[in-house]
C-alpha cells in the first residue's frame, strides 16, 4: 500500500504557442488562463506527516519563485511555456513533490512525474 498527498491552487496566467497551427494561430499571442495547479508527495505514514497548509504554500511559493507577474500586473507571465513545461520546471527546480498537474482552466492540462528507482 501507498499514501500520497496533494493540494491546489490557482492562478491566473498568461502564455502563448509560438509554433501553433494556423487553425489556432491566435494562441501564437498571449492570451489568458486560469491555470490551476494540483501537486502530490508520496509519505511513509497515514499520521499526517505533512501538513496541507505548509504543502499548499510550498506549491504558492514555488510558483512565484520561477515566474514572475505579466507587466500589467493581472497574472503570472509563463511566456512560452506549456502546461507540461510549467509543471517540468518545478519538479526540476523543487524537490518536494512527486508528481505535479497543471491545467488550463481545468478543461485541459497535463501531469508530470518524478521518475523514482524501483526498489529491489
């Protein structure tokens, strides 16, 4: 048996597809999300051995830590990036988390998983 935990949060977002195809060309130019995110860490127990809050605002500070708000102030600037890169970037970044998904306006998103050895 396994236990993991996870925790959200969201956010609006700016990004945009340089290389998109012409039938969605208008996503070669920035345009908004509100990009939602949910980050899990496996644990050896099931006596809450971490907190919620304190994952929770690891996620929040992670985030702002690699990505800065666009210049009007109105979300967070992921440039060119991707869901799957945004979550690559912080599993490559921050060690805490085992597995992060993100979301363009929790219609569509991704998720992106630390590779762990197998245990023999």
């Amino acid at each position: 048996m396994s236990t993991e935990l996870w925790v959200t949060t969201d956010t609006p977002g700016f990004h945009s597809w340089s290389n998109a195809p012409s039938r969605t060309s208008f996503l070669r130019f920035p345009h908004r999300h509100m990009f939602k995110f949910k980050a899990g860490v496996r644990v050896d127990s099931n006596d809450r051995e971490l907190e919620f809050f304190d994952l929770q605002s690891l996620l929040v500070d992670q985030i702002l830590a690699l990505y800065e708000l666009n210049s009007e102030g109105l979300g967070i600037d992921f440039g060119l990036s991707s869901c799957e890169q945004i979550a690559q970037n912080l599993l490559d970044t921050f060690t805490t988390f085992d597995w992060i998904e993100v979301s363009e306006d929790g219609e569509s998103g991704s998720i992106v998983r630390v590779k762990h050895e197998e245990v023999k």
